[in-house]
C-alpha cells in the first residue's frame, strides 16, 4: 500500500510539472489595424534555421522552425495548404499577440523538459512589413528567477494568397 501511494503521488507530481503548461498573460483580442500586414508570414534570417510567424485577425499566432534551405519552398507548400496541419500541431506552435501604437507583444510557449512554460517577446514595428524583437521573457514556475535576454531580431513579410486555418485545440 505505501509503495502504492509513493508512486501514485510521484505520477501525480510528474504530470502535473511535466505535463503542464503555464497560462499565456496576454489576452485574445482582435486585429484590426494596420501597423503589421497579416496576410501572409514573417521570418527572421536566422542562421542554420528561420522562425516563422503568421498572424491572424482573431490574436492568434502560429509559430513554426524553418530550415534555411527550405523557406523559398514555404510559399508553395503553404499555397497547396500541405505544409501544415493544426489538428496535428503541439502547443508550443500557437500563441497570441498584441499591437500597441508602434509596439508588438506576442507570447507563444516553448517546449522545455515537457513542460510548456510562456515567453513574452516585445519589440517595435518599423513599418507595415517589418518589426524587431527586443527582448524575450518568462516568468514561468519552473524557472528558479525570471529569464530575460535582450536581442535585436529582425523580422521581414511574405505575402501569402492563403493561411492556414487558426484553429487548434490549445487557443479558444
């Protein structure tokens, strides 16, 4: 019985750290303006790899890694709508944001050690197709303190003729 209850409290514990996720801070709320283009992708030019980032009207943002060699074969796939598949999509893949004057918040989750803690990313549109990323924190349960990194990510537009749905089970 005591071997019983230690495993069945180290299997609650487990899922309940390992399983979860924490609440996303910023709120759903519709776009309606015109500081960022929404009708297609952004990416940054990383090195080895690109993140992707499609807004929609409702607040929701999809997040995607892109190989390098792969992101002018993006515009196809995603016109074809074969490149991706919200019932088949984890958490860390949604998100929301906001616009505020010339500011971009958007929050999305990340996938560490099981758990899915939030990170905030906050940055400055320089106009309707381009925006940076300054800095990226969490104040997620799991870390010991807050995390906070300061970056100077660019972002650039790409029109798409259609998106992929928002829809998915994470974001209501």
């Amino acid at each position: 019985m005591r071997k019983t209850i230690i495993i069945l409290i180290v299997t609650l514990a487990g899922c309940t750290f390992f399983g979860g996720h924490d609440d996303l801070s910023i709120q759903k709320t519709n776009y309606n303006g015109n500081s960022l283009r929404i009708n297609g992708y952004y990416y940054d030019e990383g090195f080895d790899y690109n993140n992707i980032l499609i807004f929609y009207q409702n607040g929701v943002l999809l997040s995607l890694i892109c190989d390098v060699s792969e992101i002018d074969k993006l515009k196809e796939t995603v016109n074809t709508k074969s490149f991706f598949n919200p019932k088949t999509s984890f958490r860390f893949d949604w998100g929301l944001f906001r616009i505020v004057d010339d500011s971009i918040y958007y929050e999305e989750w990340a996938a560490y050690d099981g758990y899915k803690p939030a990170f905030l990313h906050t940055g400055y549109i320089l106009n309707d197709t381009t925006f940076v990323i300054t800095s990226v924190s969490s104040h997620s349960k799991i870390f010991d303190k807050p995390k906070y990194t300061q970056t100077n990510t660019l972002y650039r537009f790409r029109q798409l003729h259609c998106k992929p749905d928002s829809t998915n089970k994470y974001i209501n």
